[in-house]
C-alpha cells in the first residue's frame, strides 16, 4: 500500500470524502483501488474552492505557509 492514499484505501470505517475539483480525480482513483480490493466506494462529496482577500484560492498550503489565514486574510 502506498502512503499517498493514506487510511481511505484500506479501513472500512469511512463512508465519504470531501474533495475540491482539483482534487476530485484523486478520490476517484482511491474509490478504484477500494473497489478492487472488495471495499464499498466512497460517496465523493465536491465542494467549490473559495478566493481569500487576495483573489487567489484558500489552500492548506497557503495557509501552513502564513500567506493567509484559514479565512482567507492575508497574514
């Protein structure tokens, strides 16, 4: 098992994943592997990216990098 998956290719406990569309084709390829490995697939929930103060979109990295907050401000 690769750790790029993390615990949603192999535990059972998960029932969705909440993706933006940039990250959508990832949880179709994790539904892929549990599908294949006898595992019920995800419900694939897609939620819009939002713009922070500055226009650019809200990213964890962003965020972890102090570029803005987790509201979008700038820092």
């Amino acid at each position: 098992m690769s750790d790029d998956w993390g615990p949603s290719v192999v535990d059972e406990d998960f029932d969705a994943i909440i993706v933006s569309e940039e990250t959508k084709s990832t949880a179709e390829k994790i539904n892929n592997i549990r599908s294949k490995g006898g595992k019920k697939e995800l419900l694939i929930v897609t939620v819009p990216m939002i713009k922070a103060r500055d226009g650019k979109l809200i990213s964890s990295s962003r965020i972890r990098n102090s570029e803005i907050d987790s509201k979008g401000n700038l820092t």
